[in-house]
C-alpha cells in the first residue's frame, strides 16, 4: 500500500520539482536582464560625460574658427576647417543655439545687456553675441545675448522703516562689573581684591612679617 501511495505521487512531486527548477530560472534570468541593462545605462552614462567633457573643452577651438570667419577674408582652407570641424562636433551630439528673435529663457539664455522697449510685452532676444551650445538636453553653455523688452518691475520699498533694536546692553555700574559701593552684583559682600604693595613679597610697607602672626619684637 505504501509504493503503492509512493508511485502514484511520484508524478505529481515531479511537476513540483520541475516547477520550482522553472521558477528559480526564470528568477535567475530575470535579474542577469536587470544587470545587463543597468550595465549599459551606465556605460551610457559615462559616454555621454565624456563626450560632454570633451566638448566642452573644444568649445573656445570653435568660437576661434567662427570669429575667424566672420572676420577674416573667407579663403577654401578657413571654410574647410569650419566646416570640417562642425560636421565632427555635430556627429558628437554637439547642437548650437540661439537665434535672433528668440524668446530670452534664462535658463538657457545669459543677458550680456537689456535695451528698454516699452511697447513690448516680453524678452526677445535681439543680438547674438556668442552661441550656446548643449549636448542632448545636458546644456554646455548658455548663450549670450543682449535683448530688448519691457523694463523690468520695480521692487516697492517696504512701508515700515529699518527698525532698530532697542537691546538691553545688560552693563552694570562702572567697568568693573561692580556695583557703585565696591561691592559685587547681586550681593552685599565686598569684592575680594589684591591689593598689591611696594616691598618683597610676604612684606607689608617693607617689613617683614612672620607666617601666622605679626613679627617678633627685637631682642
């Protein structure tokens, strides 16, 4: 009776084996996935500074080129240059902003100067004076503009005047600290001086005394 009873729930301890090896794989599986895209966020990650890192430092190369050619008779070597050098950034990722008539967003925009226009209702930005650039939504640089607009509002004064704290200065009677009889602060008792005399010490007025009482009369 009893392999009888073995035998017929031998199937069913096989499925519950073989569901368990099931659930453990699947676990295992799941986690391997997890780490394999942690892994490539991060290896993302870590790209992305290191290009921004070293975009950021060709960014001064850049403005060189421009200001060049903005400058400087345009010759087929100096438009090679450029050009070449902004395909290669931009390949990178690198994207430049800020055009005329933009809206000014500081968050993305640095006001270099502000031209009161009051019939305007908001900030356009009116002169480029040097590009932004940003890497994705990672900014590089802001630009720099000036821009024209209405004046900006005027901080009111508050009503009430600086005040003045009018503190107890805490000082008793005289520099001391003591009160005006020589005695201590919150007491009757004279305060303990040493008084200091001419002569040796353990002399009053010159003389020696004798410790525990006055001096012996001469012999």
């Amino acid at each position: 009776m009893d392999k009888g009873h073995l035998r017929s729930d031998d199937p069913a301890r096989l499925r519950r084996l073989l569901q368990e090896r099931t659930d453990d794989l699947q676990r295992v599986k799941a986690e391997y996935d997890n780490y394999r895209k942690r892994v490539r966020r991060d290896r993302m990650a870590v790209r992305e500074i290191a290009v921004a890192n070293v975009l950021r430092t060709l960014l001064p190369a850049l403005d060189a080129v421009d200001l060049a050619c903005a400058h400087e008779p345009m010759t087929p070597g100096l438009q090679h240059i450029a050009d070449t050098l902004r395909t290669q950034l931009g390949s990178l990722g690198l994207e430049a902003f800020g055009q005329e008539g933009d809206s000014f967003d500081p968050a993305c925009h640095e006001a270099a100067a502000h031209h009161i226009a009051p019939d305007s209702d908001r900030l356009i930005c009116t002169k480029i004076l040097r590009p932004g650039y940003r890497l994705g939504d990672q900014l590089l640089r802001p630009a720099h503009v000036e821009v024209t607009g209405p004046p900006p509002p005027v901080r009111n004064a508050s009503a009430d005047g600086p005040r003045e704290a009018a503190g107890d200065t805490g000082e008793a009677a005289g520099s001391t600290g003591e009160n005006g009889d020589g005695t201590e602060e919150g007491g009757n008792r004279p305060r303990n001086r040493l008084h200091l005399v001419d002569g040796p010490a353990g002399t009053k007025d010159g003389e020696p005394e004798a410790l525990g009482g006055p001096a012996a009369p001469p012999a």
